[in-house]
C-alpha cells in the first residue's frame, strides 16, 4: 500500500489527532475519507436529497466543469525540505 508523509504544525496535529479521536478512526482511515471526499467526481448523496434530484436529471462533477476551459501550464515549485530544516537551493 503506498504511503505519503505530511508535515503539519503542532495546532494542526492536535486538531487532526481530537477529530481522529472523535472519529473512531486510524489516522490513515481518517486521511483517506478526507482525501476520498475532496477528490470525488459525483455529488454526495446528501447533496442530491436537498435538491430533490436523483439519477440522470443531475449532473455530474465532470458535466458541470466542462464549460470551464482548460487549466493553464503549471510549472513544478522549487523542492523544499520540511519545516525548519535544509532547504533546496
């Protein structure tokens, strides 16, 4: 299973380690329902019982972002070390 590393400050970290409690949760569980949430492409089921839609009458994620346009080139930020530590030149 691959992994990822963060570096948080000491607040953060004690926001995420009483909502990982509150949650019942594995830190990585509760990471990975964050991460699953903000990068899903359909609305939650939630969202769709406000509005009174279901199924086919309501678009999709993909569907509404098709009118925006294409993104513009990025270019990649300079390599960083974590906080407080060495940095790349």
């Amino acid at each position: 299973m691959p992994q990822v590393t963060i570096y948080l400050d000491e607040e953060t970290e004690k926001r995420m380690d009483k909502a990982v409690r509150e949650s019942g949760l594995s830190r990585s569980r509760w990471v990975g329902g964050l991460i699953r949430e903000r990068t899903r492409t359909e609305w939650p089921e939630s969202f769709k019982r406000l509005l009174g839609a279901s199924g086919e009458d309501f678009p999709n994620l993909e569907e509404i972002r098709e009118g925006l346009g294409e993104d513009v080139p990025r270019t990649a930020a300079p390599a960083r070390g974590p906080p407080g530590g060495p940095r790349a030149p």
